[in-house]
C-alpha cells in the first residue's frame, strides 16, 4: 500500500523542485489514506491539498512535491 506525503517548500530553499524534500520543507503533510495504484495515490493527494488551508493559501514563491511510497517509508517520516 502507498501513502502520499506533500513537502511544501519555498523556492528560495528549493529552486529546483527535486531539491525538496522533508528535511527542508516548511509543511510537509501526510494523507491519511492508503492507495494501491500510484496514479490514485497521486490524484487523490491532489485533490486533498486543494481542500485544505495550506492549498488555498499558497503563495507564487511555495514548491508542491507529491511523493506516493510504501507505507513503511512514509511511517518512519513522521
């Protein structure tokens, strides 16, 4: 099973999204479902992040990275 986690960074710290990641995120926020399929866990964090406060607010200068990984991973990221 997968889960999505969404590290939100500014891009004066990541300029080149790959450089994003949880370490230097200033939000990073885990879905609470489990999807099988990458392409479901991808959209459906998508549209999450749509619905919350942090997506309606994000400014020109934040960087969205969605990475789907296996639920052990994504459990030590707590």
């Amino acid at each position: 099973m997968l889960t999505a986690l969404i590290p939100i960074c500014s891009a004066a710290v990541a300029p080149n999204l790959a450089d994003c990641t949880r370490t230097n995120a200033s939000v990073v926020m885990r879905i609470p479902n489990e999807y099988r399929n990458p392409i479901t866990c991808f959209v459906e964090a998508q549209a999450y992040l749509a619905e919350t406060s942090f997506g309606q607010d994000l400014s020109a200068d934040d960087r969205i990275k969605i990475v789907c990984e296996r639920n052990g991973t994504a459990a030590a990221a707590k």
